[in-house]
C-alpha cells in the first residue's frame, strides 16, 4: 500500500474516531428534550424553555465576545427587535409562526450588520460605548413607538401553534426550543471547531498578522456580527412564542449586562462554559430571595471573573483537568518506582 493511501486511511480512521466521539454528546443532545418534556411538569417546563432560550442568546455572543475579540451591550435589543418583527409578522401578516420566527432572525441580523460596519473602525471602550447606545436607544426609544408596539400591553400573536404544538404550555415547547438551543450550539461547536473559528481567534489576536497570512478580518468581523445577531433574532423570536406577546419593557440594558456576565463567566474556549453560565443564571431566581438582586448579581459576576478567574469556567474546568493529569501521572510513576 502507497504512503499516500496509508495516510488517507489512517485519516479517515481518525475523523472516524471524532464522529464516535462526539455520538454520546449528539445523542444527549437530540434526547433531552424528549425526556424533559415527559418527565417535567408545567412550572419546570417554564424554566427548561428559558433556558433554551438563554443557551441560544449567549452561543452567538460567544462567538463575538470570544473568539472575534469584539464587544456588545445591545445584544438585548437585539432579542427586542427578533421579538417584535415576529410578533408584527404574524399579527399583521398572518404569517404562520415558523416564517413569522425566520422573519424576526432576519430582521435582527440585518440590524446586526448594520452594527457591525462600524466596529470595522473601532474596537475596545468606543465599540461598547457605541452598542451600548443602540441597545439604551432601542429600550427607551424604539420599542415604545406606537408604529411598533401600538398596545401598552404589547403585541400579541395570533397563531397558538407551532407545528401543530399547542405555544400556550411550556411542556409543548420543550422539544422545539431544545433542539433549536442543541443545533445553535453544535453549529457554535462546529465553527469554533473549524478553519473559520482559528481565523477568526487569530483575527482577534493579532489583526495585522492574520492579514499577512491572507486573512480577510474585516470579513470576519462581520461574520462573528451576523451570526450573534442571527441567534439573538431566533432567541427574541422564542421569548414571544413562549410568552404569547411581547411588550416593549422586556429587553433593556440590564438584561444585555445579563447575557454578557454569563459570556464572561464562561470563559473563553469551548462554549459548554458559557451555556453552563447561561444555565445558571435562568435558574438563580429558584433560589430564594435571588430574583430581587439579579441586576446587581450579573455586574458581581463581571468584576469577579475578570479581577479573580478571567478564564472562567472553561480556564478553571482545564486547570483542574490540568491537576488530576499530573497527578496521576505522579501516582504512577510512583507505583512503578515501587
């Protein structure tokens, strides 16, 4: 056999390996759901569903935050307009609910590119500044317009199913919601996994060398945009399906603060470190008493992980995989010195 064929083999072997690798994990991942929706009652189903939710919202904003080395304090208003393009889409248009949710994703990553064009020319303190100007714009301004939101109360849906599932109990959106959150996830995985992720950290790293090696970051810069924006637009669009109507008091600052704290707690790397802070953060009001402090606990968990662990959780998860690794090794070769 040639060295060439030996090499393809010995590949393929290896992709092969991957793929069984990762079976478990896309198993778990497609399952889920499914036993959460059999097993879970209506109230738990409630928090399943905002988790979902939340893991969709903060896998774009990893992408951004992360691996593109920018910044945004609108990410909320970007829910905010997901939500309320597909509100309109179906109250106004009679849309049917999954056109009425692609139509909010492309309203946000439209907006979202818009966003985008100026961190071309600006990074760091004045992108936040700028972001967090549309996303306080957006709040106090925008979204109390009575083109918009012509109801106080907000903007109800008209349709009450989505493929054929009844939107008004969270136990009928639990398989929907989670396989999306599984899919925005695995697709964050995937990038993160592939030549575009590494370009995309080298970008971040070092713009001018990753232009010597034929990198097109501005491009990339873009990209990393558009994408959060896409999984904003989908998270805004699952927060009005699961509540039934969206009022214009639902995406402000503190909630942009939120999503960027979980980001930050994750740490950079794998996005399992920011879904897991995502995780936490939708489930903290079950403890009681936490509900009330949440605005002023996502600011602590800022100060915190950049002062004390600026890894995060993925920086602690390896330091202390780090740990066992030499520890075990240390336990073996002192059982062989015996």
């Amino acid at each position: 056999m040639s060295a060439v064929a030996s090499a393809a083999l010995a590949a393929e072997a290896g992709s092969q390996r991957r793929w069984s690798g990762w079976l478990p994990t896309i198993a778990l991942a497609a399952l889920w759901p499914l036993l959460a929706a059999a097993v879970l009652g209506e109230v738990a189903a409630t928090y399943a569903v905002q988790v979902a939710i939340a893991v969709i919202a903060v896998a774009g904003l990893h992408v951004l935050v992360h691996w593109s080395g920018q910044v945004s304090l609108a990410h909320a208003a970007l829910l905010g307009v997901g939500a309320f393009a597909t509100a309109r889409a179906n109250a106004d248009a009679a849309l049917p609910l999954p056109l009425s949710i692609l139509a909010g994703v492309a309203a946000a990553t439209a907006v979202s590119l818009m966003l985008g064009i100026p961190a071309l020319r600006i990074t760091g303190f004045a992108l936040a500044v700028v972001t967090l100007a549309f996303g306080v714009a957006a709040s106090r301004w925008l979204f109390v317009q009575h083109w918009l939101v012509p109801q106080v109360s907000g903007v109800p849906l008209r349709s009450h199913t989505l493929f054929g599932l009844d939107v008004t109990r969270s136990r009928s959106l639990i398989v929907p919601f989670g396989l999306a959150a599984s899919g925005v996830v695995a697709a964050t995985a995937v990038i993160g996994a592939s030549a575009l992720g590494r370009r995309l950290r080298l970008s971040a790293h070092d713009e001018e060398v990753a232009a010597s090696y034929g990198i097109d970051v501005p491009e990339h810069k873009l990209f990393a945009f558009v994408f959060a924006g896409a999984c904003a637009g989908l998270a805004g669009a699952l927060v009005d399906v699961s509540i039934g109507r969206v009022g214009p008091g639902a995406f402000t600052s503190q909630r942009s603060v939120l999503l960027l704290a979980a980001v930050l707690l994750g740490g950079a790397g794998s996005v399992a470190g920011t879904v897991a802070a995502a995780t936490a953060f939708t489930l903290l009001p079950l403890v009681p008493g936490a509900a009330r402090y949440l605005d002023l606990l996502a600011p602590l968990f800022i100060l915190l992980t950049v002062s004390v662990s600026p890894a995060g959780i993925n920086g602690l998860t390896a330091s202390l995989r780090l740990r066992n690794g030499r520890a075990r090794q240390s336990y073996v070769q002192l059982e062989d010195r015996a």
